[in-house]
C-alpha cells in the first residue's frame, strides 16, 4: 500500500503556510532562474514580467516577499509604485554592477536589501528567511 503524501491536517497546515517569494523581471532567462532557485530554497515561488503585472495580482498576504530586477527599464519607479502600494512588502533588489547611488536610491525608494548580481545562494536564503519573518 503506498505511503500518503500528507500524513496528516498539521502537515498540510505546513504546505500551505510555506512563504512565497515573488519575483519581477522582465529577462525571462533570469525570471525563471530566481524561479527554481527560490523553489529549490525550499519557498512558494510566482514569477512577474514586469512591476504592473505583479501589482495587478499581488494580494497582501503574511510571510511573502518580493525580488525586484532594479536592471528592468524604470526599475526605481517600479520599486516606489509596489512600496508606495504595498509599504509592508519586503523587497530584496538585486542588480548587476550595483553602484552606490543606485544601492542608496534603491533603499530609498523601500528596498529593504540590496544585492549585486552574481550571488550566492545561500546569501538569498538568508535574505528571504530575514524577510518572511518580519511581514
């Protein structure tokens, strides 16, 4: 006889609490990058090609966060729209070649944490682990 998958109510109650990361980029290679490693982390993950599409689905919902492509076209006023509209939303930016004044603009405009691209998996982790458990 096969074993259930969910062995018991707790068990589901752990499947569905499982935090979500969503991500907005508009370069799908990278979109479904972030994609399987946030799922190979171990989170829910939703994928975005752009700020619009993100906050025309996005539903405040506890233990979620959000990476946000800062390399996409207007990508700090992307930023400032989804914090101005969801300013309890953890958002971890990312971006290649980051400098310092778009790192201090990124922060300013809600960021929470900002993150050079390449980076390592386990630094992400520890960002959306940070982050899930502030919201």
């Amino acid at each position: 006889m096969a074993e259930p998958i969910l062995k018991s109510a707790y068990d589901q109650q752990q499947v569905d609490s499982v935090p979500t990361v969503h991500v907005v980029t508009t370069d799908r290679g990278l979109r479904e990058e972030l994609r399987a490693l946030v799922s190979g982390l171990g989170f829910s993950a939703k994928s975005f090609p752009s700020g619009r599409a993100f906050l025309q689905q996005y539903r405040n919902r506890e233990e979620e966060c959000l990476i946000l492509d800062l390399d996409i076209e207007s990508g700090q006023d992307t930023l400032e729209s989804i914090t101005t509209a969801h300013p309890d939303l953890t958002v971890i930016v990312i971006a290649k070649e980051l400098e310092v004044s778009s790192a201090v603009g990124a922060m300013r405009g809600g960021a929470t944490e900002v993150l050079e691209t390449p980076f390592q998996a386990r630094i992400l982790r520890r960002l959306i682990e940070q982050a899930v458990h502030r919201a």
